[in-house]
C-alpha cells in the first residue's frame, strides 16, 4: 500500500490521477461524477505540459468547437495548481456573467468534494473568489464586461474564456493579460470558439501560428467529443458531401447523423446551417474562421488530403518556390515541389535583400533544384538579379504575377493562373503538401470572382489582408507552377519575358 506521502506527491505530480481522485464535474443529465480526462482535454494537457517541460511556463491558443470541456479542464488544472503551491493566484476571465456564474459554480464543486485530507482551508469564500491563506493561493473570476477588471492583480495563471466574444478586448489585453509576469511556473491561456474574423482572439490565433508570440496554437475538432453522435434511422442515405467528410475525418454514420441534425437546428432567419455549423463545430481551423467569408477559391477539403498524405514519390523537375517578403509585416517564404510532393516549407521575416539571397543560396546548394520562381514584385527583382550574379543564370526566373497568363480566355492574370494550376494539382490525388496550419491557412485564404469576359480573379491580397494575413506559403507554392514541365517553347518565353503577347 503506498503512504499518505507518496499518495500526496503523485496527486501533485499526476494531473490525470488527480482529477479522477479528488475532482468531481457535473453531467448534463445532472450526475456529478469523478473528473475523468476525455480525448480533447487529454489533448490539451498533453500540449500544455510538454510547453511547460519546454520553458517552464504556459502560453496558449485553444481554438474549439461548443461543449468539449476546455473549461471543464483549465478550472480543474488551476484549482490543481493553487491547491499545491505557495502564492499563486489564478483568474478566469469570462465573456459574460452567466459564464462567470457557471465557472465559478465549477469551482466550488471542485474544492466542496475534494478529500477533506487534501482540501485547503478556506479563508474568503464569495460569489467570486476562493481563498487560501495557508498558501498564500487563491481563486477568482471576473467578466470581461467589466472595464478594468483584475487590471490591478498580480496573477501566475490567467485563463480567458471564450475571448472572441470579449466586450473590450484590447482594454483586457492591455490590462489583466499584463499582470501575468514572463516569470516561469506562469499560465496564460485563451481559449474560445470563433466569432468572425479579426477580432482580438482571431488576432492571437493568427499570432501563435505565425510563431509571432509565445503562445502555442492548439486546435480541437468537433468529432473528437464521444457524445457527439445519434443513433442512425432507418434508411439513411449519406451524400456525396458526407461521403468525402467520412473518408477525410473517419467519421462514423452516428456522427453524421448527430451533424445533419445540428445543422437543421443552426438553420435560421436566412443563415445556412452547414456554415454555422463550421462555425460552431469545425473540423479544421480553417472552417471556424472562414465559414462566414466569402468561398474560398480552393477547397478546405482538398488541402486537409493532401496534408494527411503520405505520398512520397517525387518525379520530374524539381521546383523552388520564393515569395520574397518587404519591410512589414509579411514573411518571406520558400518551398519546394517535385512532382506530386511539396516539402521543406519555411518562412521567416526578413527585409533584407543581400541576407534573403544568402538563404536562397543555401537552400540551392542543399537542394540542387532545376528551377528557382521569384516573385519580381517588390525586392524580388533585386533578388533575381544578385542570385544570377551569383551564377544561377539558368536556374532562377523572375515571375511576374500580374502579366498576361498562357490561358488568357480562363485567367486574369498569372496570379491566377499559378492558383488555377495549384487547386487542380491539389485536386488530382494523390498528392502531398507539408502538415503545417499556417499553410492550409494561406491556401485557403484568396476568395475568387469573375470578371466581365468571366476569366477568374483572385482576391487582391490587401483584401485579404484585412481580415487575414499576407498568403505568402501559399503563394510561394503557387510560384512552383508559374513554370511549365514541358516543353512548351511560347509558354517559356512568355514566362520569362512577360511583355511578349500570345
């Protein structure tokens, strides 16, 4: 039989055996019962813990769909925490008083069927605060309605829950998100659903996935949940657009049948219930974020086949793709593509010409690629020029994206043109692409349109900007099919020399 102490230590040391021994949660039919993990909160633990082994602290970006038990978690993971450390003090952040009430119900459940033998003494108890003097610890809640809420605190662990829906974010963000030192054994995380695009939790989203922060970004999808299903009627037939889903996401037929509901119940005053639902209980990060934006030019769907591919037979000429970033905000970008295998995708912010041609140079030197596409607009020309001084005169091409395409009766221009190419090759399985968020983001990104002679148009990238970023991986894979395999003697000269006219 192990001792008391060695009990002690493993409940603080063993989150897992923790929750299942000391905590208790309430069911939606109303059964309290031990705190067991369920996949999306082992999930999380797993990403959180191996952050924290990393750097000795906690920065986080939950992106989730309705009901996976994320709060369910965090307020269980920081009631862990205060309970079994000196002077620290947690804060939950909700989007309204409702959410406070419930949260912090969670709470007191937590600590009032806690073992006695491992429950602290409480010194204040109110509708928003627990206390623990003989720690120095506490726990509290505050509404993000609230301006100024907790801006005064010094806090260790911060938990901002639903934050796409905070009424004055940035205040938030400016204030309580600043009483959180960088100090190691700190906390903060933001989790939500999504609520449109650019508002402060999309801003963080985008962030993490750009690595401009310290926050890891942390995905859950909706058809991880086990109760997330109903039982199949008699007669179900699947469509072709549920057939796709099942074979992309191994969905079961209880599952579809629990989302065909969900979406006949989102249908309302006008809003397509297969968008809300995107919204609301998204497969992707992609769905969650752009279900309320105009379509995108290429198919979430395509790119989550080709990131799960393991397709590995490259073949033909090998390609480099270079979207060379300006000062600002955007990234400089490079990937290569050989045959039906795109790979070795990077991007970096850097400006400077001389120290993006010196990267350039190494990866050709590592690479040995037939073929270099710059994107000439912007620093790329001065690119191209040093890269062929270099003596890489037969390898590097300029790429031109606004001048007049090969197929002039179907695109606007090359920009086009290269996306045309990239979403039938993406399209034409099998094919593979780098398992990586902020490319299957970029991709997805561009809306599309017609114009008067209906050649298609892609959305100008200051457009996209607005409510995303700058494309720039996508667009450095696009860059891959600006020139052609074959032989094709007026489509080469025309690429390398766009003024010439078909």
């Amino acid at each position: 039989m192990p001792t008391e102490d060695e009990i002690r230590l493993k409940l603080k040391e063993d989150f897992h055996y923790y929750a299942r021994s000391c905590l208790k949660i309430r069911l939606k039919s109303g059964k309290v019962i031990p705190f067991i993990l369920n996949s999306a909160q082992r999930y999380i633990h797993e990403k959180l813990e191996e952050q924290y082994k990393k750097t000795g602290k906690v920065r986080a970006v939950i992106l989730k769909g309705r009901q996976q038990g994320c709060s369910t978690y965090v307020e269980g993971r920081f009631y862990w925490k205060v309970t079994h450390n000196q002077g620290l003090r947690a804060f939950i952040l909700t989007h309204d008083q409702e959410a406070t009430n419930n949260l912090f119900e969670m709470s007191q459940r937590y600590h009032e069927n806690c073992p006695e033998m491992f429950r602290p003494i409480v010194g204040t108890q109110n509708a928003k605060e627990l206390d623990f003097p003989n720690l120095d610890s506490g726990y509290k809640v505050g509404t993000a309605g609230t301006r100024g809420v907790g801006r005064s605190s010094t806090l260790q662990l911060f938990h901002g829950s639903e934050v796409a829906f905070w009424p004055n974010a940035d205040d938030h963000a400016k204030g309580i998100l600043q009483a959180v030192p960088g100090e190691k054994g700190t906390e903060i995380i933001l989790e939500s659903t999504a609520h449109g695009l650019g508002n402060y939790f999309h801003e963080q989203w985008k962030a993490s996935l750009q690595k401009d922060s310290d926050y890891i970004p942390i995905f859950i999808p909706w058809f991880w949940q086990q109760e997330y299903k109903e039982t199949v009627p008699d007669g179900f037939k699947i469509t072709p657009e549920e057939d796709e889903l099942r074979k992309i996401y191994k969905l079961s037929n209880e599952q579809l049948v629990w989302r065909r509901k969900k979406i006949k119940e989102l249908t309302s005053k006008g809003m397509m219930g297969d968008k809300a639902f995107m919204q609301e209980y998204p497969c992707t990060p992609v769905e969650a974020f752009q279900s309320t934006s105009g379509d995108s030019f290429i198919p979430s769907n395509s790119v989550v086949k080709a990131r799960q591919s393991d397709y590995n037979k490259p073949y033909g000429t090998k390609f480099m793709g270079v979207d060379p970033a300006g000062p600002g905000k955007d990234r400089t970008s490079i990937i290569f593509r050989h045959g039906r295998v795109a790979y070795k995708l990077q991007s970096f912010n850097e400006s400077d010409t001389m120290k993006t041609v010196g990267i350039i140079t190494k990866l050709i030197k590592e690479e040995n690629p037939d073929k270099v596409l710059v994107d000439v607009i912007g620093i790329g020309a001065g690119i191209v020029d040093r890269l062929r001084e270099l003596g890489h005169v037969d390898t590097v091409k300029g790429i031109n994206a606004g001048a007049t395409p090969y197929n002039a009766e179907r695109y606007r221009n090359v920009r086009a043109e290269m996306w045309g190419e990239m979403k039938a090759w993406l399209e034409d399985e099998p094919c593979s692409i780098p398992d990586e968020e902020s490319l299957h983001e970029d991709l997805c990104s561009p809306a599309y349109s017609y114009d008067s002679n209906t050649r298609i148009l892609l959305e100008k990238k200051d457009e996209i900007k607005k409510r995303h970023r700058s494309p720039d991986e996508a667009d450095a894979l696009a860059l891959t099919f600006a020139f052609p395999c074959v032989d094709n003697s007026v489509n080469i000269k025309r690429l390398l020399n766009p003024s010439i006219k078909i």
